[in-house]
C-alpha cells in the first residue's frame, strides 16, 4: 500500500530516500489531476483527447507504484506485502493491459472508446487518494506533524474515493471485454476471471483501510 516509515522511523539515507520518493508521487499525482482537471472544461464533449493527452503521464506515475512492493519485500516500510501487492497490481493491470492496449484504438473490426468517464473516475479516486496518502507520509517523514485535517482526510476520504476508484476500474476492464476477445479469447478469460477477484480483492483492501482508520482514532484518542 503506502511508504510508511517503521514504528520507529527510518533514518539516515533510509528516511531521505523514502521522503524524496514520496515527495515526488505527491507532485507527480497532483500534476496528473491538475492536468487532467485543467483539459476537462474544453473537452467535455471530447472526452477521449483528455485521455490521449494524459495517459502517458499517468502511466509514468502509476508505474511507480512498482517500487512500493520493492519497499514492502526489502522490509524499508511496515505496509503488508499481500495488500501492497493486490492493489500495485490491479493498477498496473488497468493501465498496461486495458489503457495502453485498447484506449482510444481500433482493434480488429470494434473501435475502443475508454477514455470516457470511467477513464476520469480512475484519475480522479487514484489522484485525490495519492495526493492525500503521498503527502501524509511525505510530513511524516520530514519530521513534522501532520494537521489534524490532512490525517481526517488520509482516513476518512476512502469510503468515496475507493468505491469510485473500483467502480470505474470494473467499468474499463467490462469496456475491454470485447477488443480482448478480438486480439485472443484467453485474454478476454482473464479478464473475466480478473472481474470475480475484484470481489472478494476489494473487500479486503476497503476493510484494511477500515482497519488502519480505527487503529489510528484509538491511537488518538489515548494520546488525547
């Protein structure tokens, strides 16, 4: 899941490492929703531009999320590897094998549009969830406190944010369905099957963040 320093705190190269890579998953994300927000007004009628003009960034900064599983095996943070893992790979999975393939392209005979607002919900949940979560580590790194309002948003804002995130994930692999039956039908059995692991995969990233939140209150709530 995140860059989350050990209960202790990383030091040395270890915690400059961890706040430069944080600081710049922030900035990057926040460019990815800004950019994307900035097209939107002048393309709403054309909404397959904003993602033939955004996609590569997003598949840059998405990529990124590669280095979160390094972190979790290497033992540089304390997120739990099975979570990290389920959530890196149904990103990748959605920006490789459904955006890259068949955003906006035409395959065999059936022409995709994916850069519609299942392509906008993906940015939007995955941004605004970045930004906060990047940006709470980045703090927490840089040895000051983070405000109240910045953890309020970092544990309350996924009960909309996920649900829009997956929503708009199934939406896009349901979308590709069709041109991955055209290029091989083993392709589009995966994605099927990838639809019925997203069931029971949600559920527990939504319930682990649940989690997180009621641990971090109760941890509040005895400081206070």
């Amino acid at each position: 899941m995140a860059s989350k320093p050990a209960s202790r705190g990383p030091a040395g190269i270890t915690r400059a490492y961890l706040f430069t890579y944080n600081t710049l998953n922030l900035l990057a994300w926040g460019g990815c929703v800004a950019y994307a927000a900035s097209l939107l007004p002048a393309n709403i009628n054309n909404l397959p531009n904003v993602f033939s003009l955004t996609f590569t960034p997003l598949l840059a900064t998405q990529s990124l999320a590669l280095l979160e599983v390094v972190h979790s095996v290497v033992g540089l943070v304390r997120a739990p590897f099975m979570t990290t893992a389920m959530q890196v790979a149904s990103r990748l999975l959605l920006v490789w094998g459904i955006m890259a393939q068949f955003g906006g392209q035409i395959v065999g005979a059936r022409s995709t549009q994916l850069g519609d607002y299942a392509y906008l919900g993906c940015v939007a949940a995955w941004g605004i969830t970045e930004v906060i979560r990047y940006g709470f580590f980045a703090i927490t790194l840089s040895g000051n406190s983070v405000p109240s309002w910045w953890t309020w948003l970092r544990y309350n804002t996924f009960y909309i944010l996920y649900p829009i995130g997956i929503t708009s994930e199934c939406t896009l692999i349901v979308q590709a369905l069709g041109p991955a039956g055209d290029l091989n039908p083993l392709f589009q059995y995966a994605l099927v099957a990838i639809l019925v692991i997203y069931v029971p995969g949600s559920y527990i990233l939504y319930t682990h963040m649940i989690a997180q939140r009621r641990k971090v209150l109760r941890g509040k709530q005895r400081a206070d």
